[in-house]
C-alpha cells in the first residue's frame, strides 16, 4: 500500500474527503518526525511504538573488493509493533 491508497482508505472509512484524509496523514507524519527528532518517543497503544536509536561507528567492508570501509555513526528509526497488532498478524 502506498501513501495515495492510504489516504484513499482513510478517506472512505472515515467519510471524509481525500484532501482532508491526506492532510491528517501529512499532520500524522509531521508530528511523528518532529518529535522523533527531539528523542521522544511515539507510541500508539495497540499498534506500536516508534524510536530513535544511535548506531555506533563501525569497520564494514566492500563487498565487490573486500577492502575495509569506516561506517559513521547515525541515528536510526526503530518501529515494535505492539501486541495487539501483532496478534492479528498470525
């Protein structure tokens, strides 16, 4: 599902319009990055929590030559589904 069929099914479940559906969406996606961003964490009971994690710097290699190669350091979005969103995953 991409972001225009999402918005699609929000529109049609919550008897909206597709602008107003895709505005939420934009709000949702805002909101979630700013305060990912700041270090906060996102969590939305009954479907997941998202997070920010750091990645330590580490030695990696090339896998065409072999030859080693320094990976930086960065922060990485984490997403766990919470239980029971994944209990309806089986």
């Amino acid at each position: 599902m991409n972001k225009g069929q999402l918005v699609d099914k929000i529109a049609g479940d919550a008897k909206i319009s597709k602008v107003q559906a895709g505005a939420a969406l934009d709000s949702f996606i805002t909101a979630t990055m700013g305060a990912l961003k700041k270090g906060d964490k996102v969590t939305l009971v009954g479907f997941g929590t998202y997070s920010v994690s750091k990645r330590s710097a580490r030695i990696g290699r090339n896998p065409q030559t072999g030859k080693e190669i320094k990976i930086p350091a960065k922060k990485v979005v984490k997403f766990k589904a919470g239980k029971e969103f994944s209990s309806k995953l089986k």
